[in-house]
C-alpha cells in the first residue's frame, strides 16, 4: 500500500523529467522521497549504485535520470548516449531488484518506435521495425530499459512501468542548441532574432516532420498518476494530443513573441522521423489526460527563459 509516508527514490532528480516529479511528489504531499547529486553517487558506477540501494532500501525507484539531447546531440555523440543510458538505467533496474525494490517507474522515450510506425503509434508497436537512424543509439538504450523492465517483471515477478513519453519541453530545459530539443531550439532562436533585429530565422531540416508537444508537468502528473494506478497494462504511452509540424511551431513562437520572420531551412540537418503522434488509449482507459494549454505552458516556459538571460 503506497502512502505519503512511502519512500521513494527519484533518480535524477535535477533534470528537466526530474525536477517536475519532485515537485509534483511534494505538491502531491510525498515526505519521504530520496534524493542525490552526481556529486554523491556516480550513477555509472553499478557498485556505488548498489550499495545506496541497498543502504536506503526504497519502496518505489523513479528512474528520470538519462543523458540526453535533441536529434544534433543524438546523432553527433551515439557512443556517449547508448553507453551513459545503458549503464545508468541498468544500474539503477539491476540495483533496485537486488534492493528487494517491487514497484519502478522507467522513463522511456517515443524514438524507441520504428520510424515508420503507423500513426498513432501504439504499444504494441515496439520492436517491430527498424529505427530512426539519426538517434538509434539513444533509441537501442531506451528500447534496452524497457525490455529489462519487462523481463524482470516477468522472471522475477515485480511491477516496473514503463512510460513513454511525446516530445517533451518545459521549465528547467537546456537551450544548448548544440544539444537541445526542437521546442527549445526554436524558442531561443526565435528569441535572439528578435532581440537582435533579424529579417529571418534558420529551421533544421525541411520543417515539414511533425511533433507531439508535452508539457514536462503534465508528464510528471502521469508518472504521479501512474506510479500510484494499478494497471494491468505496465508499457503505455504519455502523450498530450498538440501535434503541429516543425515550422508550424515556429510560426506559434513567432505569432507569441510578436515578430515575423521569413524562413529558412538547413537541408543539410535531419529531419528526424517524418511524424510522432502516440496513441493515448491506454493511459485515457485509466483517466489520465494532458491539462495543460500550450498558451498557459509556452507563458511558463518562456518566462523562465527570459530569467535565465538576466
């Protein structure tokens, strides 16, 4: 029986996923959630990883901890991203089942569909093509997670979710563009045109892929909703129906910083998968639903933004 006295270890707690579960579980009235920094605990290493397992002995483990990138990070550095994901979550699964951990929540990601899935993509998808290649490595290590998490389940009888999540943007994202996500990319290129008078504004790719855009708290919500929720079904997708295409987010970030810009395309960057719109059947069946407007997200988002360049 899960209680607000339940302890919970959040891993990865500082990131964009993290951040927003942590302050959904404190909202929610969660008092006993663990924590810790890279500084402590290097999450590549399996026997430091085990050992706090073992010392804290958690009722529920949230693995939000993962290295990642947009599709520039993705293709540019797949070495780091299959060994630093592998590793990370296998330490954390592996660990938290030597623990006597039952209940896990693994974050997932939708590129570990094929890139030619039928839209929208469904569960039942997973595996069964080939994948987007210019981020397969990052793919392979979340299609990796998830199929840990279901082989322990099975074999050893515990109950680790996986989630698997639309595009996500929010508070506490990276607007690194060498490594950021299309939303935020968008935003701060947008941004700096603006503020610095340009006549244009450069989009990777041909801007016609489409995206499903989600809020991180809305994705917290459902890792809360869902970390509590008996499900016969333990692999669903997390999604918030708002699909547009590249440029058409564009434009939405143009018409709410006021400016127009004509636009351009790099063809020489990817395009990534021509379109990623989940199938949220699932996660509806049990009542769960994205809340948040764009309007009310993009505000948030935004504003943090502009603090960030004070």
């Amino acid at each position: 029986m899960i209680s607000k006295n339940t302890k919970i270890f959040l891993a990865g707690h500082n990131g964009m996923v993290g951040s927003a579960i942590l302050k959904k579980l404190k909202k929610d009235g969660f008092k006993n959630i663990i924590t810790v920094s890279k500084k402590k605990i290097n999450l590549l290493d399996q026997q430091k990883v085990e050992k706090f397992l073992k010392k804290k002995k958690p009722h529920i483990v949230i693995v939000a901890a993962a290295s990642v990138g947009g599709i520039l990070a993705n293709n540019n550095f797949k070495a780091n991203f299959i060994y630093e994901n592998i590793t990370i979550q296998s330490n954390i699964i592996h660990g938290s089942y030597l623990s006597g951990v039952k209940n896990l929540l693994f974050l997932g990601s939708s590129c570990i569909y094929p890139k030619e899935a039928k839209q929208p993509i469904k569960e039942s998808y997973f595996m069964t093509g080939p994948l987007e290649e210019t981020n397969d490595a990052y793919s392979i290590a979340k299609i990796a997670g998830a199929k840990m998490c279901m082989e322990y389940s099975k074999q050893y009888r515990l109950n680790y979710k996986k989630l698997m999540p639309a595009n996500m943007f929010g508070v506490n994202d990276n607007y690194d563009l060498k490594s950021s996500h299309f939303f935020s990319a968008l935003t701060k290129k947008i941004h700096i045109a603006k503020i610095k008078n340009k006549k244009s504004v450069t989009l990777w790719g041909n801007g016609k892929a489409k995206r499903e855009l989600l809020y991180v708290e809305d994705f917290a919500d459902a890792c809360v909703f869902f970390m509590l929720k008996k499900t016969k079904e333990n692999f669903i997708n997390i999604g918030s129906g708002i699909e547009k295409t590249i440029e058409e987010f564009a434009k939405y970030i143009m018409k709410k910083l006021n400016v127009k810009l004509k636009i351009k395309y790099d063809l020489s960057k990817p395009n990534g998968m021509k379109r990623k719109k989940l199938d949220l059947s699932i996660a509806n069946k049990y009542g769960w639903r994205a809340k948040t407007k764009l309007d009310k997200a993009f505000k948030e988002v935004y504003s943090e933004y502009l603090k960030l360049k004070k």
